[in-house]
C-alpha cells in the first residue's frame, strides 16, 4: 500500500497508511480538507481525495493551486516550500463560519431583578418610621440600617458586573465543521465539538426567551471529553439547528460515519 504524506498547517507529517491518515481525521488530530502526497504521485492533492479515502463520489473535489513543491519527482517525497496557498480559502471544502456571536444579557435580568426588589425591600423596611420606633424601643442604634443596606448594595453591584462580564467574555463559533465555545478574558477555555461527530442536536425557547426571539441550542456529541455544548440565549435557535443539522449530515455522508447500537 503506498505511503501518504499529509501537510497539515505548514507541517509535514507521515509517512502514513491510508488507515492510519483516516483514523487520524476521525480523531481531529488533522483535516480531510489537509494537502497529501502519495508515493508516486506529481502533486498535492486534498486528503479526501485520494481513492480508497472517502466512499462518496460527490466529495471527490480538487482544489486548485497546491503547495509548491521543490525537487518533486516520481517516487521522490516532496518538500513543502509554502504553506497552503490563499485560493485553496475558496474551496468547497474549506470551514466556513456559519453564526458567531454571544449570550443574550437578557440571561442576567432574573438577577437583576430580583436584586433590585430585593434592595428595594430592605431600603424601605429598614428606613421606615416604624422600623425607627422599634429600633428606639429596643435601643438599637440608627447606624445598623446602613449598616446592612450598604454592604449587600456593593455586592449586588459587584455581582452584576460579574455577570455581565461573564456574558461578554463568552463568544460562540458555528462553522460548517465544528461549534466552539470561548469563554474568559485573563484566562482562555476552549471547547468545541467536530459536526462529524455530533450525536444529536436541540432547540428550546422558554416563553419568555421566546419574546425576544431568543433561545437555547444544545449539541450532543459521541467525545468523551466534550460530550455536549450548550449556546445560550441565541438569536433564531431553530434556524441555526437546522443549518447545523444539514452540515452534520454532509459531513457524516464524507467521512461515511454510521452510528452503531449495542443490544
């Protein structure tokens, strides 16, 4: 069996079986959209594009403008002299971003609200002329009012900004292969789920996201170490789930993915 060679990102990698290059796209590890190289071969040619690599005729595509190679020959591993040219962008093949944004405030106004009447409560029972006769009678000082009002007002501020920032630090990414998830400003968290491998996805709106044309869209996922994404308080929820479903199917049709059920 002729060995491949796969330029993924600049690097080289292989020599490499067809099992192992495939195996090697099931894991995320490289891209069926990466450069390969097989022995005897006189040019790059997209990864999925090798016979044997992907059963579906229809993904069968060339793209145009390979990396340059220097000393190319028959036989003869090539060496990559640039990266993988600008126009191979504008293939089929390459990720597109479908929807990217971030969670509605509108996840914070529970908070917000009931923070307020909360604030609102103690303001006006601790500061009421009947609340001054009881302290009198039971000589407490006047000072102990402020004393509690003001300490959970700082919290309450501190605990919206909090919160907003939180939204704001959050940012999701759908593009036609994989969802991913960044959350944090000093420190970054990533997770994302590969549309190949992705189980099931969902809809949902409450009746009050639903007034705002809001919702939540969860996508299950058969990886261990992510098995479900969860992106809240997004616009058009339903629609997204179906642009999502459409690239899941295309994408387990290209890599022939079939689920198996164990009785």
């Amino acid at each position: 069996m002729a060995n491949i060679t796969i330029n993924s990102e600049g690097k080289q990698l292989g020599p490499l079986t067809m099992e192992a290059a495939r195996s090697m796209v099931l894991t995320g590890a490289i891209r069926a959209t990466d450069w390969a190289w097989i022995d005897g071969a006189t040019e790059w040619v997209p990864l999925h594009s090798l016979p044997g690599f992907v059963p579906s005729p229809q993904n069968q595509q060339t793209v145009q403008k390979p990396p340059a190679v220097i000393g190319a020959s028959v036989g003869r591993t090539p060496r990559v002299a640039q990266a993988v040219p600008q126009a191979a962008q504008n293939s089929p093949d390459q990720e597109q971003i479908l929807w990217t944004g971030s969670p509605s405030q509108l996840l914070n106004l529970a908070f917000y609200v009931k923070a307020t009447i909360a604030l609102i409560g103690i303001r006006f029972v601790g500061f009421s002329k009947e609340t001054a006769d009881i302290r009198a009678f039971a000589q407490v000082p006047d000072f102990v009012p402020e004393l509690v009002f003001f300490p959970l007002l700082v919290l309450c501020i501190l605990r919206a900004i909090m919160l907003t920032i939180q939204v704001l630090s959050t940012r999701y990414v759908v593009t036609t292969q994989r969802v991913k998830v960044f959350r944090g400003i000093f420190s970054k968290d990533v997770q994302e789920i590969e549309l190949f491998r992705a189980k099931d996805t969902s809809a949902h709106q409450t009746f009050f996201l639903r007034m705002f044309g809001i919702g939540n869209m969860r996508v299950l996922s058969g990886d261990a170490s992510a098995p479900n994404l969860v992106l809240l308080a997004i616009p058009k929820p339903f629609e997204l789930r179906e642009r999502l479903r459409n690239e899941i199917i295309i994408l387990r049709q290209r890599f022939n993915v079939r689920e198996m059920e164990l009785m």
